[in-house]
C-alpha cells in the first residue's frame, strides 16, 4: 500500500481496501501549493484573476478528499476525520469536525487565516458535499453582504478599495470554529460558524459569528453579527444551554485600550429556543469603568453632572479632560479624552484607574448601579493601579 497514503492517514487505527486514493490527496496539495503563490504579507489574496479559482480549487479538493475518506470509514469519529485532515500537507492546516445527524459531516478547516466551511452528507451513493459557507446560492438577501467575506473573490486584496469603509466586513479572508445549538420545534439541527477575519498584525481582530439551520439536506442562514475582540481574551461565543453568548471588545467614549488589552468587555446574548431566536441584550463587564466614562462624557459636552459627582469630583475630572485636550488636541466635545488605558482594577468602594493624560486615581463610588455616584477622587502614584487584579 502506498506509503505515502498512509502517513497521510495515519490517525486511522485499522487500514481498510480502497483507501482515498493518491489522486485526490495529491489535487489538494497541488492547489494549495498554487494558492500560497497569491498570497500576500496582509493574508489576502493578490489580484491576479486566476487568484480566487485557485482558492477555490483547493476548498473543493479538501472536500472531495474529506468526502472520500469518509466513504471508507463508516464508522469514522470526530477525532479520527480531524486527524485524517490535520495530516495533510501544510502542518499549518486545522481542522474541526462535528457530526449533525448520522448521515451528515459538518467541518471547519483554516491553512493561514484561509478557511472555509463545509457539510458532507452521505445520500445513499457516497458522501458529496450539500453546503459550502462560500457558496453564494446558500446566502439569503438580509445575510448576503456578510457572508460573501467567506467567498475566494472577496479574499482580494482589491476588495477593500471598491467597498465602503463602513462596510469591510464583507471583505475576507477567513478563518472559523464551529459549534452545535439546540434543534428547532420541527427538530432541524441549529449550529453556528464563528469567523475571525485575517489580518497581517495586530491583536485586536474583527470577528463574525452566522447561525445556521440543517434540515438534512439544506443549511440556511438565520442570523450573522459583526464584532470585535482582542486575540487572547479569555472566551468570544459560548453556548449555556438555549443560550448564546457573544463577548465583544467595544469602545470608551473618552478612553481608550491598546490593541493587545481587553478594554472594553460586552456580552450580547440571544435564547436560541425551539420557535425562534431573540436576542436579550447587552451586558457591560466592566460598569464601573463605563460610569466613570459617563462622568467624563458629562464633562466634555459641559452637560450638568448633577448627583453623579459631588463638586470636587467635578474639578478633578475636568481638570484631567483638560489634559487630554492638551496631549491630543480635540476637534470636538465628542474626541476629548484622557487617553490610553495604562491599568485599572476595582478598588475598596471604588476603582482605581491610570491613563495616559489623566494620570493615576482612585474614584470612590457610592450607590447601587443605577443611582451611582463618585463621591471622591485623589491621586495616587503612578503604577498603582497594577498589581494583582489590574487589568489594561
């Protein structure tokens, strides 16, 4: 048996007849050989016109590969598909595999920040693929914009210079995990695909996140989102039960975090239940840091405080907005600012926070949330607010 095909498959315990041939391994890496040709330092493809098919050349040999090996082994766990397709050639490649139903593959795979998803089902006549993320046809109109960022015509380089700023989420490439939620109420299997579009540098990424619906033979999207977060945060989609958390790096008004820093934490959730999808809300983890912001908001539209800060509180505040105008001349009340986020960490009856133009402080905060007030505020040395605890 040829030596190479069993490297190849080497995660499969027990050899069987007929194993994928040489052929079909060999079409994947000859394609991706030729994509890794066209692609540039910023992880997108160049604009050569040949680019895209080459891209898509390689998905559609990964799959006819995948299709193959599963015709083999009926029998094949989670496990046994990832290692089968981790160990094509690049090392680079990644792969996750999840079982919709008992005919039914889902699969996410990546090589450098290119990914794509897919399912195989077996119809009675082998495994063929029935949904492809990229393929157009599978999009609705309300998802289509998004969506198309998985498509190898929009992985160009060039896509960003015909698409609106405001709307360069519908540029790619990508590269996603993928997870099962609860069925429906006519027990169609719900998963989701979560996308982190590739960039050269950086660590504060753009993210999309499509839910899907699997009735057996046809996967149809059902919603898709857009957000931020930074590359080692601790967690970006969980599922607790009919719940699904989104976790986002969002934005201070007169603050902000560096790219590597968490900044900003924002929980959107949705109840993924049998009838439909709703979403709940958004919930702040850090409120504490946002009213303070809210303060400085207050201040720099020379808006009344009121009962939110006491007088002296007010001066401080001011006089560090004050600051800021000084470091990063603003052209307007809504650019004011006390610049980057050095640390901050919750305080005894308070918060502790240090930025560049406003210096370190500790507020005092008096009241439950929703009738929050600062009651004092002083300045400590500079790296107090570090230390166990502090977060930037």
């Amino acid at each position: 048996m040829d030596r190479k095909i069993l490297s190849i498959f080497a995660a499969v315990v027990v050899a069987a007849p007929n194993l994928v041939g040489a052929q079909t391994v060999g079409d994947f890496e000859t394609a991706n050989t030729a994509v890794g040709k066209h692609v540039n330092e910023f992880v997108r493809l160049d604009d050569d016109p040949i680019s895209p098919t080459l891209l898509e050349r390689r998905w559609e040999a990964l799959r006819r590969a995948a299709a193959r090996w599963l015709d083999q082994y009926s029998k094949a766990r989670v496990s046994t598909l990832e290692a089968a397709i981790k160990s094509l050639k690049p090392k680079s490649i990644d792969a996750q595999a999840l079982q919709l139903d008992g005919r039914s593959w889902l699969v996410a795979a990546d090589i450098d920040g290119f990914g794509t998803a897919f399912i195989l089902t077996n119809g009675g006549h082998g495994f063929r693929t029935t949904w492809a993320i990229d393929d157009p046809q599978t999009w609705t109109v309300g998802q289509a914009g998004r969506l198309s960022a998985w498509n190898p015509q929009n992985a160009r380089d060039s896509c960003r210079s015909h698409t609106p700023e405001g709307r360069w989420e519908d540029c790619g490439p990508l590269s996603g995990r993928v997870g099962v939620l609860p069925k429906d109420a006519a027990g169609a299997r719900r998963f989701y695909v979560d996308g982190q579009y590739a960039q050269g540098a950086g660590a504060t990424v753009g993210n999309q996140l499509s839910i899907w619906s699997w009735d057996g033979s046809r996967a149809r999207p059902l919603l898709s989102r857009y957000y931020n977060s930074m590359i080692d945060q601790a967690w970006s989609v969980r599922v607790r039960g009919e719940i699904l958390d989104i976790r986002s790096k969002d934005s201070f008004q007169h603050m902000f975090a560096c790219g590597g820093c968490e900044g900003r934490q924002v929980v959107a959730s949705f109840r993924v239940s049998p009838e439909n999808i709703k979403k709940l809300g958004r919930r702040s983890l850090t409120p504490d840091l946002d009213f303070v912001d809210k303060v400085y908001d207050r201040l720099a539209r020379h808006e009344a405080v009121g009962n939110l800060a006491t007088p002296s509180v007010t001066k401080f505040m001011t006089a560090q907005l004050e600051q800021g105008d000084a470091d990063y001349k603003p052209k307007t009340p809504a650019q004011k600012q006390v610049g980057m986020i050095a640390n901050w960490k919750l305080a005894s009856g308070g918060i502790c926070l240090e930025t560049d133009s406003g210096g370190a402080a500790i507020f005092a905060l008096a009241g439950p949330q929703g009738r929050r007030r600062i009651i004092d505020a002083k300045t400590v040395p500079s790296g107090a607010c570090g230390g166990a605890g502090a977060r930037s």
